[in-house]
C-alpha cells in the first residue's frame, strides 16, 4: 500500500496538490483540513506540498503500528506519550522514494512494523535534517489537533472541555520533542562556492570546452541557466519561470515577475516567483549570452514558439520544445555534480545564490557602503521584503568572515611585537 502526492491543474491556474491512496482516492480528513484549513489562508501550493509530505509520512506510522486515529479519537483516546516519541523517532527518517525526480507523484511504500522496532529505527538509518524534523511535527502536531475537534464533533456535536484540554496537551507535548536548535547554525550553513570553485566551475560549463559533461544541443542552454543564476542570484524557480518577454535588451533589464497560478503555464508543477517582483540590470555580456540563446537555440525548436518561457527541452521526445521544469533542472544539476571533484558535493542552484550573495558582500565592502544601505540594496536584488531580516543574515555572515580575517592578522601583528621587544 502507498499514498502518493499529486498536482492537479484547474482551468483558472491553481495548482492543487492532493494526497492520494493506492486506488488513486484522496484521503478524506487530509483533503479536508487541506481546503478548509490551509488553501482558505492562501497558502502556495509549494507549502501545501509541504505540508501534504508531511502527513504522507504520519499516516505511514499510524498504518505501519496499526493505528486508526480517527477511530482513536472518536473514543476520546489520544496519543499517548509513548506513541508520540514513537511518531517522533519515525519522522527522523529518511524514506526511500520510488522516484527521485518525480516532483508530481512523490510515492511512499511502508510495511507494517512491530512497535518495538520502531522505536529504535533511528540508530540504523539516517536522518533528516533538524530543520526537516521541527517542519515535519508543526505540521503534524496542527494536523492532530484538527482531526481530534473535528472527529469529536462528529460524533458529539460538539467539544468538552476537558477534551480540549487534553487535545491541547497532546499538541504540546508532541511540540516539545521538536529539535531545539529550529535553524542551522551558522557555522554548518550552506556557504557559497569559493573563487577558486568559481573559476573551475566555468572551465566545466564554458560551451564547447573539453570538460563539458553535456551534449552539444544543451551546453549553451545550460550556460545560460549556470549564468543567471551565478550573476544574478536568481531561485530554481525564478530562472525558470522567466519569459522571453521579461528580458527588455534595449535597456539590458530583465523582469523578474510573480505570476502564481498562471493558467498558460503548461506545468503541474509551476515554478514561481516566491516574493517580490524586481527589475534587474543585466551587463551587456549577460544580455549578449541570453539574446544569442533566443537567436540562434531556442528558435530552431519549433514546438518552442508556441510559448514564451525562456528555457527549454531540447532533447527529441514528448517534452522537445515545453518549458524546462524543475525535473529536467535538477538532472541538469545532477549530471554537472557528478562531472566536477569531490569538492561540489553540495552544488545546487541555491549554492549559485549564496555565491552570488558573496560577491555582493565583497563589492559592497571594496566601495565601503554602509550596512544599512547595503541591506535595502541586497533586499531589492534578491527579492526579499525590506526589513525582513533575510539580507542582514547575509551581511552578519560577511561580518563573521571579515572578523576571523582580523582576528588571525592581530594573532600575526601580536606575535610579531613580542619578537621584536624580545629581540
């Protein structure tokens, strides 16, 4: 038995993600908490993705340990400490996934497990990440308290008191086993590639170099993908949801646009814009690179011109010629990483992104702009809300690395003063 998730695409746009049972029927409690709950909130349909993943992986240990929670809570019987430590140790672990690229139909196999084993299932396996683990049980810790109100009122019109409370207790209780440490701490966060990496980066994904991994017909698109996300610091799903018509080169600008839900976007799974709209310059090599991409590769795919989405499949098949998605981005970064050392094990688009963020840094302190305005600077270009707090993370980091310069050149200074005054 497996539950899957799935988008579906309705006629005005909305993407719809559903969790669905082998029979292909969606969960009932789960689509209903999902519609009334969540999508009434106008929540992405990324986040309820999310979210969708995350009682995916509840309702394989309720099967797996031969729990029926909505039976449960109709008797008023709920989790008990024992089981919730038990859930907790269960969401630690890194599920095999039938389909690593499939971002449509994300499918978990289980199979029924003694209650015992799963309590020490974690000394075998690896884990997720702590910040996987705290997302994972706040969504599932609001889930159970809905699922108890609603099941009671079922059967009882309505909720006593003392139900609440103890619905209440359970919520909390499975709240605390969250991990303390919520976010990744400095010294472990992903970190931008160096310039050297930089720099060998570009001998691999240069077109026609002799190290290039990808076939002639994708090394320029891939270029261009590599470029915009490496100069202008652009999110998977930004890059991807550019359109030729974003791209304004008699000005070198282009338009980094929101446009969730878009009903002309043929995905299910539509890459999107995730903040705010901007305005970015491009240099004129940049323009050149992207201008030559539209001339001379992307209009020889006919199937291409029936849309305006910058990025393509190029490969002959079904797809020739519809907008990449974030599938067909990630194989491209997949068959980069296996192509470079050791070194890149980490690549992605978003180490791009931080990259990006530290060439800004550096620029920023080279013309010696203060941090203030180096924020609202970094804000606009990243596409972050003012105030946010997300560019002064990037500018503390940028504080850190230049205070551990400091603090070895007065180590240097210091023991250079000690030797002369003992010479």
């Amino acid at each position: 038995m497996f539950f899957c998730i799935k988008n579906i695409k309705f006629r005005d746009g909305e993407r719809y993600p559903l969790l669905l049972d082998e029979k292909g029927i969606p969960h009932w409690n789960i689509t209903l908490y999902i519609t009334t709950k969540i999508r009434n909130s106008n929540k992405a349909s990324n986040t309820i993705s999310a979210i969708l993943s995350s009682l995916k992986v509840l309702l394989c240990w309720s099967y797996s340990i031969g729990i029926d929670l909505e039976d449960r809570f109709s008797q008023k019987k709920f989790l008990t400490d024992q089981e919730l430590e038990s859930l907790r140790n269960y969401l630690q672990v890194k599920k095999a996934r039938s389909n690593s690229f499939d971002l449509n139909v994300n499918i978990i196999n289980f199979k029924k497990r003694s209650y015992r084993s799963l309590s020490s299932v974690t000394d075998k396996t690896k884990r997720v990440s702590l910040i996987t683990q705290y997302i994972r049980m706040s969504y599932i810790a609001d889930y159970l308290s809905w699922l108890a109100i609603r099941v009671i009122e079922q059967n009882a019109k309505f909720v006593d008191s003392e139900s609440l409370k103890r619905i209440e207790l359970m919520k909390k209780n499975f709240c605390s086993y969250r991990p303390i440490n919520r976010n990744r701490s400095r010294e472990n966060s992903r970190k931008g590639l160096s310039k050297e990496q930089q720099n060998l980066l570009f001998t691999y994904i240069t077109p026609s170099a002799d190290k290039n991994p990808f076939s002639f017909q994708l090394q320029c698109r891939n270029y261009v993908i590599i470029s915009l996300l490496y100069h202008l610091g652009l999110r998977a799903g930004e890059v991807l949801a550019l359109k030729i018509s974003d791209f304004d080169f008699s000005n070198n600008t282009v338009l980094v646009a929101r446009r969730h839900d878009n009903p002309d976007d043929p995905r299910n799974h539509q890459p999107v814009v995730k903040t705010i709209d901007r305005r970015i310059p491009l240099s004129n090599e940049l323009a050149e690179l992207v201008s030559n991409y539209i001339i001379h590769d992307r209009r020889n795919i006919k199937q291409a011109r029936k849309h305006d989405y910058l990025l393509v499949t190029h490969i002959i098949g079904p797809y020739e010629g519809k907008p990449l998605s974030l599938k067909g981005l990630n194989k491209v970064f997949l068959i980069l990483k296996k192509a470079l050392p050791d070194e890149f094990d980490n690549f992605s688009p978003h180490v791009l992104r931080h990259t990006a963020n530290d060439r800004f840094s550096e620029l920023m302190d080279k013309n010696k702009i203060d941090s203030a305005k180096e924020e609202k600077m970094r804000s606009y270009l990243m596409g972050w809300k003012e105030g946010s707090g997300t560019a002064s993370m990037y500018t503390r980091r940028h504080i850190e690395t230049k205070s551990k310069e400091a603090a070895i050149k007065l180590q240097k200074y210091t023991k250079n003063m000690l030797e002369e005054k003992y010479e």
